[in-house]
C-alpha cells in the first residue's frame, strides 16, 4: 500500500538586491516586467547572502512537516496539507499555533556586500527582518514588506531594521545562538504565523490558496568616483555619488568630473590638464576607500 503527502506553499520570502538588478542608472522597479525577467536570469541572492535556521527552527520544521527550499529569489517554505481544492485553503495536517514562530540567521556571503549596499554595519547590532516587531523596539519599528505593496511603493531594507546592541543580544540569546554562528551576522528573520500585520496563517489556522510573499529588499550604494590618472598627480572626483551596479553601464563625462591635485596648496585655476580625451569606467566595488564614514569607489585610468 502506498500514499502521497501533499504540500503547499506556507510562506515565501524575496530576497533582493538592486546591486544586482539595476542595469547602470536604470532601477530595477521602473524596468518593464519583460526586462525585469531578463534581469532575474543570472541573479542568485545565495551569492551575497546565506539563510541558515537556527537549530530550533530545524526541529520545528521536522516535527510540523515543514520543508524550507531555496530558489536563486530566496525562500520558500511548504506545509504538508490534507486534501483541498486547488483554490481553497487547506488544512495543516499538522496544526500550526498562531504564535508559532521560525527563526532564520541571515549570514554574509560575500566580503564587499557592505560596500555596494545602502547600509551602515554596526559591530554587535544587527538587522531584524520579520512579521512582527521585536519586543522593545519603539513603535514605528519597521515589518518586511509584501509582494503587492513593493511593486507599487518599493520600501528599502535601511538602518531602521537595525537593533540596537542590547535588543540585539537579547534576540540572540533568546534564540539561543552560539557565539559562533554569531560570526558574520548580518541579522535575523523572523516569521509568526499570525504575524502584525501580515498574517502567514488564515484566522482558522489553514494555508491560504494563495500564499504571501515577503520582500526583502536592499538598495545599492551610491559613492562618489575617484579616477587616478596614470603619472599624473591630477585625479578627479565625480560631483556626485554614483550608483554601484554589477549590469549595465554608467556615463561619465567631463561635465560630471571636479579636478584636484595631490598637492592641496596648488590652486584649482593653476590646474594644467585635459579631461577631455579620457574614457571613464564604472569602478570595481573591491576597490574603495572610505574617509570619515564616506565611501569612495576608486579607479585607475
């Protein structure tokens, strides 16, 4: 005698970086769906990110019959289900509490994610992704986003995700988190079934038809552009902070460029060079300095 298991998707979670996803100055968002697609084929966010679960949430994951899979957009998480028709909720063939929670530790994967990423790491503080507001968090702590809502009004993973030191031992310690697993933190996510305000569960504890999709989405950095010049002690700096992007190309021209010298004591209007005939790359993001908390992408022509 043999028998099927029937699973459908719980919960699925975006995650997404604009590094990666912009094409140069052109935004991922303002893309029409057919570019937005082109932009999907080779983006993978296990290149930048790692979400592993703590070791309770593996146990709950067994024992609930849950399974958690990974796809190149980030999550997806499956409930084993009784029998329902395909647009009707289904019943959890193992109940899930409303309070129930999973906990997941979002690890760096990659050493320049702090340079092209619009966000400030802070020693012993870490980021906090979830459904619900941590306990001790002021109110307008700020809840991941759905699919539906980013589309039309995308909000940006920033540094009010960020706990402070105390709330951010608290949350590790009461997720029981070794000191190692601590080690390339970047923070945690956290999914309640009946979450505030987006529920994973319906009011009755069954799986909805159609699942929610949580979005986590980071924007890319913008730094200012230093181009050394080779056997010159001119460089120039672009006026403005430009975007990081791995596709796509940014144009720069003289018009967006302030010469300088080594020599701080040689005056601008003594300046005795051409910016004309040069061409003027997009920089590679391992290659930045950063003065005074500000990050600066330099590149050598």
């Amino acid at each position: 005698m043999s028998y099927s298991q029937l699973y459908r998707t719980l919960a699925d979670v975006q995650v997404l970086h604009e590094y990666y996803l912009n094409s140069g100055s052109d935004s991922f968002r303002g893309m029409e769906t057919d570019q937005q697609r082109l932009m999907f084929k080779n983006y993978a966010f296990n290149g930048f990110l790692q979400v592993i679960p703590t070791a309770q949430t593996r146990r709950i994951l067994e024992n609930q019959n849950l399974l958690l899979r990974t796809n190149p957009l980030g999550l997806q998480l499956l409930a084993q289900v009784e029998p329902a028709l395909i647009n009707e909720p289904a019943k959890p063939f193992i109940p899930l509490d409303n309070d129930l929670e999973l906990h997941f530790l979002i690890k760096i994967g990659d050493p320049a994610f702090e340079i092209y990423t619009d966000l400030t790491l802070v020693k012993n503080e870490i980021f906090y992704f979830a459904n619900i507001k941590p306990a001790g968090a002021p109110q307008n702590f700020p809840v991941l986003p759905i699919a539906p809502d980013q589309e039309s009004d995308p909000e940006y993973i920033s540094n009010a995700y960020r706990l402070d030191e105390t709330l951010s031992k608290n949350v590790l310690d009461n997720m029981q988190v070794s000191p190692g697993d601590r080690f390339g933190l970047l923070g945690v996510l956290v999914l309640r079934m009946h979450g505030n305000p987006h529920q994973i569960t319906n009011n009755d504890g069954k799986v909805p038809a159609t699942p929610i999709t949580f979005v986590m989405e980071f924007a890319n950095r913008s730094t200012i552009w230093k181009y050394y010049f080779q056997n010159s002690d001119y460089y120039a700096e672009t006026t403005g902070p430009k975007p990081l992007t791995k596709n796509g190309y940014v144009v720069i021209d003289q018009s967006q460029l302030t010469l300088r010298n080594k020599d701080p004591e040689i005056q601008s209007e003594d300046y005795v060079f051409d910016l004309n005939p040069y061409y003027y790359p997009a920089p590679d993001v391992r290659k930045t300095e950063i003065e005074a908390g500000n990050f600066y992408s330099v590149i050598y022509i």
